[in-house]
C-alpha cells in the first residue's frame, strides 16, 4: 500500500487581475491573482463571500476598503477552502503582461487539479486573446472555462 495521501479534490479557478503604482504613480506590476475553490465548497464559498458585502454592495475590492472591513472579509475567506495564488509581471503594458502570466497560470492547472477556468469579462477582442491562448495551451484537467462578469463572487 502506497504511503501518499489521496490527491485533494478537483477545483475551480477565479482570475482577476491588477495594475499597480506607487503614490508617484511610478509602475510596481500586472497582476494576475487566482482564488483556487475546491469544487465541493463552490456554493458555500459564494455566499461566505456575498454575506461579507456591506449592505448595497454587489463587489469587495480590497484597497479601496477599511482596514476593519478587510480583516472581517479575510476571517470570511479563511474557513472556505479558498487558496490565492499570485502571478507578478513587471511589464507595464497588459497587451504583454497578461498573456505571459496567463499561460504561467494555465500550466499550473494540472497541479491545481482544476476542472474550470473563469475569467473576468473584458471585451470582446481581450476575450478572444485569452480564448485562443487557453486553446494553445489548455491542460489536459480542464473542462471548462468562461468568462464571467464582475458579480461574480469569486472573481
């Protein structure tokens, strides 16, 4: 009988992605971060995050909120099985930065043992890239992906 554990369950990818400066507007990076689900907790994650929403509120981003609110949305996420993974690139134009990180992260899906992609809507002709570099390099693990518009929770 094999000593290794059981492979964890399958999961669900959320992208998102940012732009950073400096208070000098002086360029720090592209993001692209990634809220990894794991399959079964996809239902319960989405109300977590939906019931940690101020009232009226249909989107939490986090630099734009109080510190308190912060750390309440934080203490939220930790009980749901949400694990980030964080992608840098120090090219200041999206038109180069997000390709590269996108096909870092489509590389690491089998790992991740994703079943399904999800990307924020952009346009059409931003989607069309994204979709024709999914086709280049695909895992093998993913079934699905789409992309989603902003009231998507997990975005």
């Amino acid at each position: 009988m094999s000593s290794r554990s059981a492979p964890g369950p399958y999961t669900h990818v959320f992208v998102d992605e940012s732009s950073r400066t400096t208070g000098k507007k002086r360029f720090q990076g592209y993001y692209l971060a990634a809220a990894v689900v794991p399959t079964p907790a996809l239902a319960s994650a989405r109300i977590v995050l939906r019931n940690g929403l101020r009232a009226g509120r249909n989107s939490f981003h986090f630099t734009k909120e109080q510190d308190v609110d912060r750390a309440r949305f934080l203490a939220a996420i930790a009980d749901t099985g949400i694990v980030t993974r964080v992608y840098k690139s120090p090219n200041p134009k999206d038109a180069g930065a997000r390709p590269s990180l996108l096909i870092q992260l489509l590389a690491d899906l089998p790992a991740l043992r994703s079943v399904y992609l999800g990307l924020e809507q952009r346009e059409e002709h931003q989607n069309k890239i994204d979709r024709q570099l999914i086709a280049q390099h695909r895992a093998a693990s993913l079934q699905s992906y789409g992309h989603l518009p902003k009231a998507e929770p997990l975005l």
